[in-house]
C-alpha cells in the first residue's frame, strides 16, 4: 500500500475486495502507528551487543569503567570506519 494517503484514494476504486480491506485495516490502526525509530549509521548495527559486552566487564569487575568506555569508544569507530570503506 502506498503511504501517500492522495494515492491511496485515487486508487481506491480499482482495488480488489482483499485490498480494499488492508485499506480499511491501515486506515483503523493509524493512531497507533508510531514513527519508526531513525536507521542507525553504517556499521553502527552491532554497537547494542558492544554497549552489552563492556557493561558486562565493568560489572563483573574486569574492565574499570574508563578502561570499557576508552575500549568501547575505539572498538565503535573502528565498527564505523570500516564500514565507510
């Protein structure tokens, strides 16, 4: 379905009954569509399981916290210039 609700209602009569129902559902659920959240950088995908990884070190007394956040800073830029590439 296109998103451009003009479109939607100059297509309106040439859909079939199926679509005309997806139509209708979208148009019953739109309240509760919220905005998608902004697509992360390049290479920045990874960064929740890296932010989990260092977390874990300090919290287990492995890496002090300036130690996990130097480490975690360097290991996320290398993350996005290799994906720059």
């Amino acid at each position: 379905m296109p998103t451009n609700s003009g479109i939607v209602s100059s297509i309106s009569a040439s859909l079939k009954p199926a679509d005309t129902t997806v139509v209708r559902f979208l148009k019953d659920v739109a309240t509760d569509i919220k905005g998608a959240p902004p697509v992360p950088p390049v290479g920045a995908g990874s960064v929740q399981y890296v932010i989990k990884r260092y977390t874990d070190e300090v919290l287990y007394d492995r890496l002090t916290t300036q130690a996990a956040a130097e480490a975690f800073k360097k290991e996320v830029q290398g993350m996005l210039d290799a994906a720059r590439k």
